[in-house]
C-alpha cells in the first residue's frame, strides 16, 4: 500500500435536514470527514443512520425534500461544492466523482442498452467519440470479468443478471476515471455467491486505478474487507473512526460493540421425535407458474411439530414457491404436502377452515404486507374473527391477549395505525396477525432481511418464545445463513428447484457437504479482512458467483 | 416479435367481439325507440294500406333477429341500407361527412399532441414554477369551459373583431388545401383547447411519477442536465400512460364534435347524426354509432399497441 497521502474530500461540519411533518429536521447532524486520493472509507451504520444522506452529500447532492445546511462545507479536490452552482458541481458528476447505487436492477433505465448508459457521460464531457468510449466499455466489462464483454453492453438491463449489472454499473461509474466513487450498498441487493463476485470486481478496478472510495454498507464483515478505515454512524452522528484493523480489534464505543456482538442468539437444537409423523411433509412436489419452466422439480422435505427448517438457497431457487404450495396459492403439478399423515387441498380455495388456519405465514416486507388504513386492532382480530368467530368482548380480549405475546402493550398499540410503528414493531404485528389463526405451522418468508441487525435479533428471539410456549413448528425461508445459525434445528439447501442437501443444522455447519452448501457456506463474509483475499486465493478468480453455481449444477 | 403479434393479434380478435356486442345493442336500442317508423315516414294521413305496403318494403314485417343478421352481413361490407327520408344509400349519406370530420380531426390531432407533449415536458421540468402553475390554470380554463363557449369566443375574436379567420367553416368544391386549412382553423382550434390540457397534464404527471425512480437519481449523479434527463431518462418509460390518453383524445376529436360542427356549420357527421336523430332516419343512427365504436375500438388498439411497442420488456426478450 503506497497511497499518496493528498486530501481528496474534506467534509467539515455536514449537516443535512429534511423536509417532515411540515418542519425541517437535521438528518445529519455535523459529521466530518477526510478522505486522501486512492483511499477507501467504510460508512457503516443501521439505517436512518444516514449513511447514503452523507455519500450523495459528498458529490454536493441533495436528495428531494432534503437540503444542505448553511454552515456545512464539502471540498473536493479544493473546489467548495456548497457554494458551487448547480452547473459547476453538476460538471464533476460523472466526471470526477461517480455513484453506484444499491440496485443496479432499479438504476439502469430500462429503456436504454448498457453501454449507452455507460458512454452518456463520457459522450456528454466529450472525453472521448463514441467508439472509443464503447471500445473503453468493453475493456472495463473484461476487466470486471462479466461475460461476453464484448456484447454483453447491447444487452438491455433486463437481459442480464442481477450481479452482472452490478458489475457493469461499476464500470459505468468508472467510465470517465474519476477521482472518488460511491458505493452505496453496492452488494446489499444480491445473494451471497454473487455478492463475492461484486465484491472481488470493485476492490480490483480501485486497486488499479487507485481511485478513492466511499463504501457504504451495513454489513460489517463486507466493509472488513473493502475498506481502509471505517467510520461509524448513528442517527446522523459519528460515533467512532479508525483504521479497519484497529475497528475490529479494539471498538471503543459501546454502540460498536454492540454492533459486532449481534447474532449471539442460538437456539439449542432439537431433535426430531424417535417414531412420530411429520407435521407437514412434502413429498416430491412437481411445481411450476401456468405452463412456464418447473420452477420446484421433486422436492421433498418433512417439517416435524415444534422445529424449526431452515430452507435456504439463491433467489430463484424455488424456496419461496415451494411456500406457496405448502399454503395452496399455487396448487403442484405432482406430489402431495402431507398434514399430519393426510393430503393438504391443492388449491387454498378449495380448503376448509380448518386447514386454512394450520398454516400462516409471515411476510418479508411489513411495510407492504400490513394494510396502512386499517387498525392494528382490526388488522389482528380479522383472522380472530374469521377463524375462531369470536365476537365484541371476547374477540377485544384475544387481540390483547396476542398483543401481550408479541410484547406490545395493547392499551397503547390497540387504536394505532401501522405506519405510526416501527419496522420491528410492525413486522411483530405480522407475527400476531399469523398467532391469531391459531395455527401449528408457520412460514416466515424472509423475516428478517429487511431489518436492522439488532432488531432483527429481536424477532427471531420472539419467534423462538412462541414456538416453546405455543409448540409451534416454522419453515424459516432465508438466504442469510447467520440466520439460519441462530433459530434452526434442521436446513434444507436448494438450487435450481431442486433439493440438494438437508440434514440436522449441527451436521450441515460441518464438512462434509454438497458442494453447493460449501458454496453458499463459504461464500458468507466473515470479519477477518483477509477473508476475501484468502478465499480468492483458494478458489481461483474465474470460480465466482454464477460461474461457480452454473459448474456445480452442471455436475 | 412473434409475440408482439400474438398480442396484437388477441387484442384484434377481442376488439372484434366487442364490435359485435356493440352492433347488437346498437341495433336493438333503435329498435326500442317508441313510435312506428313508417307513420313517422309517411306522415298523420297515411292510410293503412300504405303503412302496410311500406312497411313490407322495408322489411319492418319480418322478426328483429332476422333484420338484424340482414343488417350486419352488409354493414360488413360498408352497406348500412337507405336513408329513410331521402332514399339515398346512407353511404353516401355519411361517407363524405366522415371524412370531413376526420380531416377535422387530423388537423386538430397534428396541433393538439405535439403542444401538449411538449408543454407536458416543460412543466414537468420546471415543475412547481410560475410557469407550470400559468400553464396549468391555463389549460384547465380551456378544458372547463363548453366547446360552444370556447367556439364563440375564438368567433368574436378571430373572426368579428380581427377578421383573420372565417367564422362559418362552410366547405366549397375545388376550393385549394390551404383555403380549407384556413376555413376550418377555428373549429380546430377550439378542439386543440378541449383536448390538450388532458394530454398536457397526463405527460407531466407520467413524467413526474418517474422523477423518483432510481435510475433517474443516477441520470442525475451523472452529471446529465435536467433537460436531457426528462427527454433521455424518464419520457422513453413514460409512454404507454400517454398514448393511452393521447387515444382516448383522438377518439373524441372524432365522436364529439357535434357541439363544434354545429358552431361552426362545419358539414361532418356529427350534424348527420343529429339531423338523422330528430328525422328518425334510424339507418344513418345505426351507421354513425357503429362508425364510432370502430373509432374507439381501433383508437384504444393503437394504443395498446403502442404501449405494448415502448416496453423494452417486451420488445426484446431476454
């Protein structure tokens, strides 16, 4: 590391306020920040801790409804962007700072091919005609070793996979060399075998073109490896700074500490029952959408009362469709799900209540899986109602009564709206919603993915109360095997829709596996900053991501 | 593009059955109509003898199921039957009063669609500005107000008091392309002001709905100026809610101009339709009813089609 020790990005006394409520409000409140030429700087916080506030802060940017306030100053590279015009800072986007966003899927317009995104700005500053910027395209596409770089850039977004946009959004960003880029959450969007391609591709192209770098993330394990420092953030505060070694080693601050604690949680295992019957058991389930591909090809899995399966696997694995005809919203093409020994209904529509009720599920995303204009009050009592018909006092009592299972007190959540909750306190809410069909099996789709790790934990703290008070069992879909660690007694790996490997969790955390499972295992970040260098080492760096999932389920 | 077609081709076939449905009800609403049409025909002293015989002629003794095949298998091949007041073919009864309102149309849709896209693009980008809020209040007026209202006052200014246009769009044989253009700029113009201000506002707000999007933030961070990111960025994902509105415009530059045809003495067939209303010439109603649901039909086919031709999704599968 032989880094010129010149100031890049001087940021003193950030402050940034939004526009809610009808009043302005400091989202970030006086934050400084140094960054040297070919250095990489880790922000990482939860959100609201406004991370991605202070990067797009760093190219002059305000986001709609957000302003920068008076006393703050940005100097890039001498030049005060604060009082810049909108033109002058608009002549170093692109340019000499550059931007890469957390879903390439959503940032790409999709209108347009590739590689006309990627010469826009270079077109635009006139760096270079048209046929040289394409030529430089493909040349940054080989060097980020996408596929086919030669034609991969006429492609339009929706013809490529989700880490290889990431990747050409990389390059995008490279296009004119700037001087900084920002990656906000570049890896965030991704399944972990794909995320380590990302990853090796971005550490690559700023190692060659000593470029310096804002890397914005939550996940502590993929900053170990990318940056050189690493500031921590907290509601719009700086709560420590230090090189990414000393940040491991020694936090100092209480709010690090915690941060690096997360995923303590781990339920004892349990074992299946010597002789009994499954409480629900698949048995090689044929699936597929109208006439389309097979999307789950002969899946078998047994789910015993009061256990936890986790189902993990890539997205588009079939994990998530095999929930929905477990739940009868899409009936299989061949097979049977078993309910304590006996045939489920296919079609959900065809199913008495009774069966209805033994299975609910819980949604990813609260925020969309709760309705905003009903009250939490109803949105519990419905399934209360339509279940069990309870009626006036009786049905207000079981409302209560689950409000106190999920730690909410009634009296104070009973009248309220979901979007006066927080993310936590409304995906509890889908759990209660789930508890009060009084069902003996749950699917948790995802339940945590969308939140913060220490309320995360949370949750899955709750969902393993219940399930010793209410001998619950629960099919636990997820793609983060930290997850998976910490509340499972049985996993289940798929791939391409089919079932790969599946055993008791304490034996699929030891070797030997499939190789998918050593995949997807060692593909998990770890927080040694040499993880990353050293697994390249090992694996080779043409034995990434897709490549390697598409080598194995050749096999 | 072999599914494109099917597309097209399943949107062709269901605008077909809605055609037919529509025939029906066409037809058998006229026939609700109280009153005998050949003692409307042929007047208070007709004896029965001669209601008879002329309701034999028309065909008026035979069931309605069987006048309606009758009437269907030649409105296929453009035959809607005879006027019943003037005996001529309502073919040429109407033919040359469609294509008048159609050159109305055409002349009014050439104006009307690239101002309003245009202005749609500019108050977009200056969004929440003087002149957005201008813009708006102005075609808002415009959309408000009657036809006849807004055909007056284009008369007292454009025509009584400045004399720059004729105030009667009467048309004469022979009369050379740019005489008609300026004959029928009035009428036109007070189309253009009905109908811009819808498809003004549905661009703007397509366009404004997409400001949001993350791939514009990333035009944005890219240092594209915000003209280019409208025109570049979000109008190319903006098309499909504007042609739809952009059709649904164009088919009522065809079916509601009587109001302006009639300001305006302009001989299209919205006039025909009245006339033949209040005369009871039940084949020339038939006809335009039909002429108009077609219109609708193929305007809101256009439009799927063109919706379907501005998803990169669908023009180029993976």
């Amino acid at each position: 590391m032989n880094k010129k020790k010149e100031v890049l990005l001087e940021i003193k006394n950030l402050r940034i306020e939004g526009y809610s409520d009808e009043k302005w409000v400091d989202i970030i409140k006086g934050v400084d920040l140094t960054l040297h030429r070919g250095e990489v700087m880790g922000l990482i916080g939860e959100s609201g801790a406004g991370k991605s506030t202070i990067g797009a802060g760093a190219m002059g940017y305000a986001r709609d409804g957000t302003r920068i306030s008076e006393g703050s100053s940005i100097e890039f590279d001498g030049m005060e962007l604060t009082t810049a015009t909108e033109s002058e800072k608009r002549a170093l986007r692109g340019a000499r700072i550059a931007y890469v966003a957390q879903s390439a899927a959503a940032s790409f317009n999709p209108a347009h091919k590739i590689i006309d995104q990627h010469t826009e700005a270079p077109l635009q500053y006139r760096l270079q005609k048209r046929m040289e910027a394409q030529e430089d395209a493909m040349d940054l596409y080989e060097r980020l070793r996408l596929p086919h770089p030669q034609e991969i850039g006429f492609r339009y977004p929706h013809q490529v996979s989700g880490g290889q946009l990431q990747r050409a959004m990389t390059a995008m960003a490279m296009s004119c060399r700037p001087d900084l880029i920002i990656f906000d959450e570049p890896t965030t969007a991704l399944d972990v075998t794909t995320q380590i391609e990302v990853l090796a591709a971005i550490r690559d192209i700023v190692d060659q073109f000593n470029t310096a770098a804002l890397y914005i993330t939550h996940d502590l394990a993929v900053v170990a490896q990318m940056a050189d420092t690493i500031k921590v953030l907290l509601k719009g505060e700086e709560v420590e700074e230090a090189s990414t070694e000393e940040m491991l080693k020694n936090p100092r601050e209480d709010y690090t500490k915690s941060l690096w604690a997360v995923r303590s949680f781990e339920s004892p295992q349990r074992q299946r029952p010597k002789d009994g019957v499954p409480l629900i058991s698949l048995q090689n389930i044929d699936a597929s959408y109208s006439s389309g591909p097979k999307i789950l090809d002969d899946v078998s899995f047994d789910v015993y009362e009061g256990m936890t399966v986790s189902v993990v696997g890539e997205s588009g694995s079939g994990k998530s469709t095999a929930a929905r005809v477990i739940t009868g919203l899409l009936p299989p093409s061949k097979g049977e799900v078993l309910f304590k020994g006996t045939p489920f209904t296919h079609d959900y529509r065809d199913r008495p209540k009774d069966e209805l009720r033994q299975c609910q599920m819980i949604y990813q995303s609260a925020d969309t899986s709760l309705n905003p204009k009903v009250k939490i009050s109803e949105i519990i009592g419905r399934p209360a109602q339509f279940y069990s018909g309870l009626k006036g006092a009786d049905l207000k009592a079981r409302v209560d009564e689950l409000l106190d299972l999920i730690e909410l007190e009634p009296s104070q959540y009973y009248n309220r709206y979901p979007s006066e909750l927080s993310g936590g306190q409304k995906q509890r809410i889908g759990i209660a919603r789930a508890l009060a069909a009084e069902p003996t099996f749950i699917i948790c789709d995802e339940v945590t993915s969308a939140l913060d790790q220490l309320v995360a934990e949370g949750i899955l703290r709750l969902l393993d109360r219940l399930q010793n008070e209410l001998n619950l069992a629960y099919m636990f879909i997820t793609h983060d095997l930290a997850t998976v660690r910490s509340i499972s007694d049985e996993v289940v790996v798929m791939q391409q829709g089919k079932v790969v490997e599946q055993g008791a969790k304490d034996d699929m955390f030891k070797p030997p596996h499939h190789p998918y499972t050593d995949l997807l295992l060692s593909s998990v970040p770890e927080m040694d900053p040499n993880w990353l260098t050293t697994l390249l080492e090992e694996r080779g760096v043409e034995n990434l991501g897709d490549a390697a999932a598409a080598k194995i389920a050749e096999k | 593009m072999g599914d494109i077609l099917k597309l097209v081709g399943q949107r062709l076939g269901l605008g077909l059955v809605i055609l037919l449905v529509i025939s029906i009800i066409i037809f058998f609403m006229v026939e609700l109509l109280p009153g005998d049409i050949a003692q409307a025909v042929l007047g208070q002293g007709a004896t029965e003898e001669n209601l008879a015989a002329l309701r034999k002629e028309m065909g008026l003794d035979k069931p309605a199921f069987v006048r309606y095949f009758g009437w269907l298998g030649n409105a296929i091949f453009l035959d809607f039957g005879n006027s019943v007041v003037t005996g001529e073919k309502v073919s040429t009864v109407i033919g040359a009063r469609f294509a008048n309102t159609l050159f109305l149309a055409c002349y009014a849709a050439v104006i009307a669609v690239p101002v309003a896209i245009v202005l749609g693009i500019l108050v977009a980008l200056l969004r929440n500005s003087i002149f957005d809020r201008v813009a708006n209040v102005l075609t808002l007026t415009s959309i408000s107000s009657p036809e006849f209202f807004l055909g007056y006052i284009l008369i007292l200014y454009f025509a009584v008091k400045w004399g720059m246009f004729p105030a009667i769009a009467s048309l004469s044989e022979g009369m050379s392309f740019g005489e008609l253009l300026n004959r029928t700029f009035l009428p036109a113009l007070t189309l253009v002001l009905v109908v811009v201000a819808h498809m003004m506002r549905m661009t703007r707000a397509a366009i404004i709905n997409l400001l949001a999007s993350p791939y514009i933030e990333m035009a944005r961070l890219k240092g594209v100026p915000p003209l280019k990111v409208i025109v570049r960025h979000a109008l190319p994902n903006a098309w499909a809610p504007i042609i739809n509105v952009v059709a649904l415009n164009l088919a009522y530059l065809i079916t509601g101009v009587v109001l302006v045809e009639v300001v305006f003495v302009y001989p299209g067939i919205g006039q025909a339709l009245v006339d033949a209303v209040s005369k009871r010439d039940f084949p020339v109603v038939q006809a335009c009813c039909l002429i108009f649901a077609a219109t609708f039909i193929l305007l809101n086919l256009a439009a799927d089609v063109g919706a379907i031709l501005t998803n990169p999704r669908l023009r180029h599968p993976k």
